[in-house]
C-alpha cells in the first residue's frame, strides 16, 4: 500500500466522517488492499475482501462519497480487519 491508499484510509477513519473523498480513491484502497471487486446492475460495485462482501454505489452525479457511504465503507474494513 502506498503513501496515496494510506491517506485514503485514514480519511475513510476520520471521524466525523468526511463528504469529500474521490471514490476512486476508495476503490483504488480496495484493490490495494487485495479486494475483488466486479460490476453490479447500475452503479453499483460488489467489493470481497478477506471472506466480507460487500454493495456501494458509485457516486453520481458527483465524484465524492457522501457521509453515509463512507461510514458503510469504514464498517465493511472493520469488518474484513483493515485498520489504519
């Protein structure tokens, strides 16, 4: 994991949560980490990781998370034993 993913990480841990993380950045955290990540229907984005799977949606029209998905993202690391 590079210095980009960690800061993606921490932002993801930051609490209160913030509204402004790319979620490309979040995605790119997911294959860092070794996630398997396929299409769904729409934008959704199946994410497993270490036997915890995982829905998001993509963000549209905007490039940001919101607060919401970035606390399911937080919960779906915790989850899976990812910590920053």
């Amino acid at each position: 994991m590079d210095s980009k993913h960690r800061k993606a990480l921490e932002a993801v841990y930051e609490k209160p949560e913030r509204a402004n993380i790319p979620w490309k950045d979040i995605e790119a955290l997911f294959i860092a980490l070794g996630a398997e990540i396929s299409e769904g229907n729409g934008s959704r984005v199946r994410v497993a990781l270490k036997g915890v799977r995982a829905v998001f949606h993509r963000p549209h029209p905007h490039k940001e998370t919101n607060k919401g998905a970035v606390k399911s993202v937080r919960k779906f690391l915790e989850a899976a034993g990812v910590k920053p």
